[in-house]
C-alpha cells in the first residue's frame, strides 16, 4: 500500500485546499497527518474499549472455529452491534433512556 500510495503525489491537491481554505500549506499537511495518525484513537473514544473488546472476542472466536459456519455466526453478532451502534446516528429523536418525544 505505502509503495501504492507513494506514486502519487499529494502536493497538487494540498496547494489548491491551502489556497482555496486559506491554510498555510504546512499547517494543512500537519492536520491531515495528525487526523490520520490518531484516526483509530478517536475511533475507540467514541465506541469505547468494551465494544471494541466485543467485536476482536468475536472475530477471534469465528477464526479460531474454523468454518464457515462460525465466521457467518459471528458475521452476523457484528452486524448486530454494528445495527445498535448506528441507531443514534438513523434515528435524530433517539436519545439514552428512550426516544425524545417531539412537540406537536
């Protein structure tokens, strides 16, 4: 991938969002490097370490099976999770302990 991604070059794009967003070209390449790098932090703030711990338990089980009846079984289990944990983002009147009524 790094070999992939190392024939392009970025620097083209980068110089019309500086010019375009008024962001110094450094400053912009330091924000898009540093949003990268800690993408998986923030990923994990926001779902948690116990879901995250959920979801490796699940795929470690499905692997450790074997077949393919254990990788569907837990193909279906991060569905699940994964269904639960967009609620909030499908519904805009869900909040924690139930819906929020609307006026009429």
């Amino acid at each position: 991938m790094v070999a992939e991604y190392s024939r392009i070059d970025p620097l083209p794009t980068l110089e019309v969002l500086s010019r375009n967003k008024q962001i110094p070209l450094g400053a912009l390449a330091r924000f898009i490097l540093a949003r990268y790098a800690t993408s998986g932090s923030d990923a994990l703030l926001e779902i948690g370490p116990r879901v995250v711990r959920q979801m490796g338990e699940i795929v470690r089980e499905a692997e450790a099976a074997g077949s393919d009846d254990a990788r569907l079984r837990g193909y279906a289990a991060l569905k699940a999770i994964i269904a639960w944990l967009q609620v909030p983002l499908d519904d805009p009147h869900w909040r924690p302990g139930g819906r929020v009524a609307q006026a009429p």
